[in-house]
C-alpha cells in the first residue's frame, strides 16, 4: 500500500469499549463476515479498516469479511444483523492474523511462490529460452544479505542493449504478494508468446524488459514461510539488539532519495518507517542503481491493494511535467485491468508527489514514467483461489503499457562532433520540464535518450559543459514510433 491515509476514523471504535467491563477491551476474537459489504461495515461505526495495521477489519475480499474483535463487539456485530462465525479465539495477535491471513492450514498455499520457488521457475523458463532470459543479482538484502536478482527478457538478450528498457517489480513490501505472481505470470505469457504472438515478437524486438518479482526478500520469506502475513518492511535489525521483531524493519518504499524527509515516518515503530537516511537499505540502493544503468522508458511497481493506479503527481497542487501523458497512459493502463469483480476497471489517481518512493524517484530523478498499481482488493495478499484471476487480468495492464511505450516520441542520439563518441548530456525540454524534476540526461554508454511525447512541436536544448550547446528548435514528433535527432557536440574553444 502507498500513501493513503486510513480510510476511516479509529476514534469512533475508541466510543465503543467502554461501555463494556474491562476483559472485554483486548481483541481476541477472529471472526468471519459474511454476505457484507464494506459500505454497511464501515456505517457500523464498530469496526474500521485501517491500511497499516491489523486492527479491526482484517480483509474484505469481494463479500466475507475478517475481523478482530472484543466480544463486546461481536456482539454488538451480531445484534446489527451481521452474519457472523468466530473462526478463532487467541490472546496472540499473531496467531489470529495468520488464522485469518493463511486459513485453516496456517501455511501459504499456492499457487502462491516463495522467492526461492519463484526462482527455481524462473530458471526453468531461463533454460527453455537461453536466448531470452537472463538472470542476474542486482543486489543483497539489508539484513540477511540474500541476493535479489532481476530477470532480463528479450530477444538477443544481452545484446543491443540500446534498446529502450522496461522495468516490472513487485514485493517493496513484502506482505503484498501479488505483484511477484503478477511478473512470474508475465515472464511465463511472453516467453510462450514469443515468435507466435506478432505483438509480443515485436515488443521483445524492440525493448528489453528487466523484471523484479521480489525487491523485499527477506520480508518476503517471512510472509511466504507462513510465519507471518503482517510483515511489509525490509527486515533491518532497527534496535540493533540482533533479533528482529514485529515491526522493525524500514519500509522500502519511503527510503528513496527524492523528497525522503517529507515522506513517511521517522518513528521507527511505525509501519512508513522512512530509514535513517536516503538509500540506507540496500533494496532501494539496488532498484536506483539498476534504474540509473538501464534507464527505465517506463514502469510498473506493484503494491497491494485498492485496484487503483498511482502516478506522479500532485505536489504542493503542481502538477507532474509530463502531466497530460502520463495521466493519459495511467488511465489507459487503469482502464485495461478488470477488477476482481469483473463488472468494472481500475481507476487512475495522482500519487503525492512529496514522497520518498519509488514512482517519485524513478520519474523526479530519471525521467521513468513510474505506474504504481495497487493490485486485488481487500486484502494484502488475496486468497490463493484468487490469485490466477488477478494475475490475468494485470498482464493486460502490462500489454497496454507496451503498446503505449513504442512510441509517439523522440530518439536523441548525442556524441562529440570530433571523435564521434557518445556523450552523456543535457536533454532538455523547456517547454514542459519544470525546477521539480532533474535535468534528463543522454546515457553515458550509448549517448541516447529515449523520451515519450505527445504528438506535436518541441524545443530541445542539448549540452554538456565544455560543450557549445545545441538548441533544437519546433522538432516534429509524429503520432507514432520514434523521430531520431542525432545531436553533435563541438568542443569550446580552449582559451
Ligand atoms: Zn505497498
């Protein structure tokens, strides 16, 4: 989950205790909800949802609800006409978050992966088409310093490597399973498709697709292993005392170098936990510094839950640059992806832009047009039954993404106009980008810069210093594929 604020106000569950005795204050009770809807949960006033922490509603998965009460509010639930069945009674908290998280067998089902199995197939799939995958380690964890690996596909992969690049990453925070089922589900479709699909073919033609299934390892195993589905932040030791305890850990997706200070938590405690300083897990330091070699054209970074679309932004009532883009790409994006429901699509929101995340780095910093996709409903993670649909339905917010990153907009090709070496330069468009985000840059190994614009008439201003600066003027960017500038630097005079 990313930036929302609890949907409801604990304080009216704060009216409810004491008008019962003193036992009756701790929540002991698991108790299933069926036939409810959300809605008439909430107008109860005796139970409320909140995002961060097991407290109240548990999960709210199409009409059966979980939650954790106080006798006193089971019964109250009851006289209300909810139809409700305690599934467990326990003094843990624990026990009964796992009884609710992982049903009666207390243990992860599948088709749900642990990181290791997740692997283990993806290097089957990697075997069965050597010429598409590749594997490779772009980092260890904070804590247990367990490799997390990235999964490259395309074809000739490892080769033309300029080629625009596309990155798909899921589990920042652990417990929000999906997204790593989602990028498996991917890896599985494309590879299939590939030389039998012509749109897939293309698309594994033209761009290299780096994929994440899991940023969160250590949290991930937590979770997966059935020890506990509560746990969303990396597991860094914060008290320092060598044993890891609910709730340490940092959430990784505040500990990004862009607006850090202004997002998150600096209690430690808390579940938004910003981290001591910018980067200081190596989770996030392994997604920037893969981002910062590959360049990312765009990407999707799944989270759970809400099926909605998370893109930048709105900060300070700003507008991201490329706004008018990239809300069109969100909503088709958004619009592509049924819900769990069937009967309608995700919807596309603003993220906030005074965030130390991933979308806000990746698109602030880089240039990535980012899409936070909130993905299920209801809960964390989804009951296993649930977790092929939800994984179909995504691949087509994937393929709409794809579609939309062939272009329309602008190939510049910068190198010095004597020895003809690519030269990593200034790119920018003062027309549309703002002091709110970092200068786009030519990458230093091939000296292009692959842009999406809207179709039209673009000034461009290229340079590097010790470099006369180039200024591009009313450049044409068609309705579709890539208009191509190659950019020549000349050398100042030297005095
Ligand atoms: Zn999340």
């Amino acid at each position: 989950m990313m930036a929302r604020i609890p949907v409801l106000l604990c304080a009216i569950l704060l009216s409810v205790p004491p008008l019962f005795g003193q036992g009756d204050l701790r929540r002991t009770l698991l108790v299933r909800i069926d036939s409810v809807r959300e809605t008439d949960l909430a107008k109860s006033g005796i139970i409320a949802y909140d995002d961060y922490r097991p407290r109240g509603i548990l999960s709210l998965v199409r009409d059966t609800a979980q939650v954790l009460v106080t006798h006193a509010e089971a019964e109250l639930l009851r006289e209300r006409g909810f139809r409700c069945s305690v599934l467990m009674e326990d003094t843990s908290e624990l026990q009964l978050v796992r009884r609710a998280a992982y049903g009666a067998t207390m243990r992860l089902e599948p088709p749900y992966h642990s990181s290791m199995s997740l692997m283990r197939e993806v290097d089957s799939l990697r075997k069965a088409h050597p010429s598409l995958i590749r594997v490779f380690p772009i980092g260890n964890t904070t804590q247990e310093h367990q490799p997390i690996y990235a999964v490259k596909i395309a074809a000739r992969v490892g080769k033309d490597n300029d080629r625009p690049s596309i990155l798909i990453n899921g589990c920042h925070h652990s417990n929000e399973l999906l997204g790593a089922e989602i990028c498996l589900g991917f890896l599985h479709d494309v590879a299939a498709k590939y030389g039998k699909d012509p749109e897939v073919t293309r698309w594994l033609d033209e761009f290299q697709i780096v994929v994440v299934p899991v940023v969160n390892v250590d949290g991930h195993n937590v979770v997966t292993s059935g020890q506990d589905p509560r746990w969303r932040k990396n597991r860094r030791d914060t008290d320092g005392d060598g044993e890891v305890r609910y709730p340490e850990g940092v959430d990784l997706n505040r500990n990004y170098n862009f607006n850090w200070a202004q997002g998150g938590s600096g209690d430690v405690g808390s579940e938004r936990y910003r981290g001591p300083f910018p980067f200081s897990e190596s989770e996030a330091a392994a997604i920037a510094a893969l981002a910062r070699e590959e360049r990312f054209l765009c990407s999707i970074t799944y989270h759970s839950q809400g099926e909605v679309i998370y893109y930048p932004w709105t900060w300070g009532g700003r507008k991201a640059p490329d706004d008018r883009l990239l809300t069109a790409m969100a909503r088709d994006i958004a619009g592509s992806i049924v819900t769990m429901r069937g009967d309608t699509c995700y919807k596309a929101e603003y993220g906030a832009g005074l965030v130390g995340q991933s979308y806000t780095w990746l698109y602030g910093t880089l240039g990535t047009f980012d899409f936070v996709v909130e993905t299920g409903k209801g809960a964390s993670f989804v009951p296993p039954h649930e977790v092929n649909g939800v994984v179909r339905a995504n691949l087509q917010g994937i393929y709409t993404l794809l579609r939309r990153a062939e272009g329309p907009g602008l190939l510049v090709h910068v190198t010095d106009a004597v020895t003809r070496v690519p030269l990593s330069a200034e790119v920018w468009f003062p027309g549309i980008e703002t002091e709110d985000v970092q200068r786009r840059t030519s990458h230093p190994r091939s000296g292009i810069l692959h842009r999406l614009l809207m179709p039209g008439l673009y000034d461009i201003i290229i340079s590097r210093p010790g470099y006369r600066p180039v200024v591009l003027e009313k450049i044409l960017v068609g309705p579709s594929g890539w208009t191509v500038r190659e950019v020549s630097l000349q050398k100042t005079s030297p005095r």
